[in-house]
C-alpha cells in the first residue's frame, strides 16, 4: 500500500476562485532578528485543496464543526469522468455498486493538469442535476474532485452545491494527482483544519491505496 498526495501546495500568485484573492506569505520573523522563524499567512477559507462545508452556501447549515474527525476520512470510489461535458446520472449509475458502501465519491477529470492556466476555470465536467441527486441518494460524507467546483465557475445559482449540501455532505475541491492511484476503490483522507464554526478549509488530502 502506498501513500498519495492528492494536495496542491499553497503558494502565492496561485490560481484561486474567480473574484477571491490568492494567499499572501509574509516572512514575519526571522532567526537573525529574532532568534525563530514565522510566517503570516493570509487567505481565504476555501484556497487551494479544500473542503466546503453546508454554511458555505446554505443559510444555517452544517459547520466544519458539526463533524467528527472520522467523517474526514475512508472508502472512496473513483468515477472516471475525463473527456465529458455533461456527467450524466446514467455514467452514475455505473458505479452504483461500489458507492453503496463507500465514504466518498471522487470526480477524476484529470483537470488538475490545466492548474496554473485560464483553461482550469473552463470546459470541466460537470454533473447535471440528477446525476448530483443520485449522488446524495448514497450514504456519502462527501464528493470530492479535481476540478475548481462542483458547478460551473460561472455559476450564479450553486446548484449542485445546494444539492449535495441539502443532505449534509462536504464538498472537496482542487485535487490533483489523482491517475497516480491506479484502482477504483481506495482510501481516502481529507483533513481540514480544526476551524470552529467553518464554512470551509484547506485540506491535506492524500490516498491508501
């Protein structure tokens, strides 16, 4: 078994969601003046690798804090979604049988080889509505992809994300590497930081498998 990252490195400059603004990394202190090393970091909740919770989009909805640790982490199926337009609910339907006991549902577009270019915000597949209503039909924490969004970046509507969080699943976003897992079926690990009442996080991603 071998360990995956699945997680872009936060940098400055880089891509973010339009209308959001890229980290910005300070050196803070320094060993020659203070005797230790600091950096002061600054950034929105959702750069990066990340995770969404409910509140994200739904008023009153479900906070990072309102999950356990363990909902972060476990059987995930990967649905090969690479050269489609549409993500129809009948491509769904094919891998009915593995996400009847699995965790999470991940989108393998192979998007993340666009990161960096204007491309990676255009043109990703996408579910249609009632491909991401049998999605929430299974007993999923959540769906996961290597795109910049559940929905079009154009979006004015969110509805697939109103979809998946209207039954309380996370969403995550920006995953990379994920042709290096080499099997459908693997495990897989999301941890966003401890923030209380979160709307969303960066995560460490990575994969058992």
């Amino acid at each position: 078994m071998k360990i995956i990252d699945l997680t872009h490195e936060i940098v400055e400059g880089m891509p973010v969601y339009p209308g959001t603004e890229p980290p910005e990394i300070k050196i803070a202190t320094t060993i020659e003046k203070d005797g230790f090393e600091e950096r002061l970091i600054t950034m929105f909740s959702h750069t990066g690798t990340h995770m969404d919770a409910p509140c994200h989009i739904l008023k009153g909805g479900s906070t990072l804090s309102d999950f356990d640790i363990s909902d972060f982490t476990g059987r995930a199926v990967l649905i090969d979604v690479r050269g489609m337009n549409e993500v129809t609910v009948e491509h769904v339907q094919k891998y009915s049988g593995e996400l009847e006991n699995a965790k999470f549902a991940v989108l393998h577009s192979g998007w993340d080889k666009l990161w960096g270019t204007p491309e990676y915000f255009k043109n990703f597949p996408v579910l249609n509505d009632s491909a991401a209503e049998l999605l929430a039909t299974f007993d999923l924490k959540g769906i996961c992809m290597d795109m910049i969004s559940i929905d079009p970046a154009d979006t004015v509507t969110y509805a697939n994300h109103r979809i998946i969080f209207k039954k309380g699943l996370v969403i995550v976003e920006n995953l990379r590497g994920l042709e290096s897992i080499g099997t459908e079926v693997f495990e897989l690990t999301c941890l966003p930081l401890n923030i209380k009442g979160g709307d969303g996080s960066p995560v460490r991603a990575f994969a058992l498998a």
